[in-house]
C-alpha cells in the first residue's frame, strides 16, 4: 500500500512520479479499501452534496439552535454581499461556512471534515471558488481528495481535536484543507499546496478552544467564517509565489507542541477563555437551568 507520513512525503510522490496529490490520495484509498476508484470518487462527491446542501440550508434559514445562541447570522452575512470590504467572493465564503455551522448548531446534517466544530471551513471556501471560477464534478473531488491527504497527515503528526490541541488542532486543520483545495483546484503545484498549507497552519497556532456553555455554537460557529477567508487568503499568497519560511512539517510539528503546552482549560474544557467571561458564565447559567 502506498505510504506516506508528511506533506514532504506527498509533494515528493507527486513531484518524483509526476501526479498530483489528489492522485496518490486516490490510489491509497483504492489500495485501503480495495474498492475502485470510479467508487472512491462517487462517495467523496457524495460528501460534496451533503455540504452544498447544509449550505443551501443555512444560507436560507433563520432557525435558532436550541440554546439560541446562534442562527440566522448566515441569511445576514449572505445579504450584505454587495457593501463588502472583503468583496463578494470573500465574504460568500464566509457566509457559507457560517450556514454549514449554523446547520450542525440545529442538529442538521454535515459533514466533518475534520471535525464537526469545523464542519464549515473546507466546503464553504470550495462553494466560494466554485460559485466564480463554475469548477466542474472531476475538479472538486480532486480538491477534496487533495484536502483529505492534508487532514491524513496533520492527524499523524500533531492532531485535529480540540481537546487535545485546541481549535488550532480543527479550524487550523480545517483551514489548511481549504488552502490545499483551492491551490489544487487553481491548478497549482504541489508544493505550493504545501505552502498554502503551511500558510494557513502558522497563522492559527496556538488558537484556543473555549466554547461557552461547551456547545460547539460560541465562537466556533463566526470562527468557521473566518477561517474560511483565512483559508482563501493562504492559498492566493501560495499561488502568488508566496512561501513559508518554515518548512511546512516543521509548522504541523510546531502545531503539536503548542498543543501539547497548552493548558488543559483552554482544550474544549470550557474552563477558560469566552466561556468563563462574565456573560458566558451568565448564557450558561441561563441554558443549563433547571
């Protein structure tokens, strides 16, 4: 079976047998599941589906979470497209991944990719690029697939929960997933996937994770919009030539430090953080009464 352990790794297979990551991710996965590739590819544009559809869904819904903490900012966001700094693009990105967030918030149906804290970053910045530049069926599974090899390593070689590194270790996985996506779908190079990755991971680290009232709704939900953007920003400076002046494992090693310094109440505890400022403690108080 094919292996590989770092970004390194894949950039040197896709480089060395001239394929992209996309490609080897696929021919791993018909080696694990001994299913063929036709099928490989058919179920991850079944998890595309399953993401267009909690985006379509909360970008037309003003329903409210059962704690009410959050719903309807999407339907906002989506209405403000026209009067945006970001501009259309960028904030189209933001409130798709609010609208997925806002979905898993009201027990709808998502996909994790990685985590369902983060459920929002990957297909809403897919859904941005998509809406612009009408990329076609065979283009996005390649990014998914291309996402899937990144999120495989970083689970390796630091970790994609929150309670184990904080939300650097979801929304920064997540973001660095999106940033490969979208490097791969603009054609892009393999090592500029890993620069976009790189890009994207650094300037997340040490990111807390403290939701109020241990919901994954505050902050989590407006953080999925922005990493969204986060994500589109890491893979235009990758595709501009931008690069990472630290090594794009050595910042998935840093990830894994931070995270293991970090103290436990800032690790989806709730003990610190948002979730312990004075209005925190008051929406918890209100959401748990008995």
């Amino acid at each position: 079976m094919i292996n590989f352990n770092t970004v390194a790794d894949l950039i040197s297979m896709a480089e060395e047998g001239n394929r992209s990551i996309a490609q080897i991710i696929l021919q791993r996965e018909t080696e694990r599941t001994l299913q063929s590739a036709e099928k490989i590819r058919e179920a991850m544009f079944r998890n595309w589906i399953v993401m267009e559809e909690a985006i379509y869904k909360g970008l037309n819904s003003q329903e409210k979470s059962v704690s009410g903490l959050t719903g309807g900012d999407a339907v906002k966001l989506q209405a403000h497209l026209d009067k945006s700094y970001l501009g259309a693009d960028a904030l189209m990105g933001a409130a798709a991944a609010v609208a997925i967030s806002e979905v898993n918030a009201c027990m709808g149906r998502i996909v994790a990719c990685p985590t369902a804290g983060s459920c929002g970053i990957l297909p809403a910045a897919l859904y941005a690029a998509v809406c612009k530049y009408e990329y076609d069926k065979e283009s996005i599974i390649d990014a998914m697939l291309t996402a899937s090899g990144i999120g495989m390593v970083v689970e390796q070689n630091a970790s994609i929960a929150g309670a184990y590194g904080g939300c650097q270790a979801e929304c920064g996985t997540a973001a660095s997933m999106a940033a490969a996506a979208l490097v791969q779908l603009a054609g892009g190079t393999p090592d500029q996937i890993g620069q976009a990755v790189a890009l994207a991971i650094k300037n997340l680290l040490g990111l807390a994770c403290d939701p109020v009232a241990g919901l994954v709704e505050v902050p989590c939900v407006k953080r999925n919009g922005f990493e969204a953007v986060h994500a589109m920003l890491a893979a235009d400076m990758a595709m501009a030539g931008v690069k990472s002046v630290i090594p794009v494992d050595e910042v998935i090693e840093a990830m894994n430090q931070i995270g293991r310094m970090m103290p436990t109440s800032l690790k989806e505890t709730s003990e610190a953080g948002l979730a312990v400022t004075k209005t925190g403690k008051e929406l918890t108080a209100k959401i748990f009464a008995v």
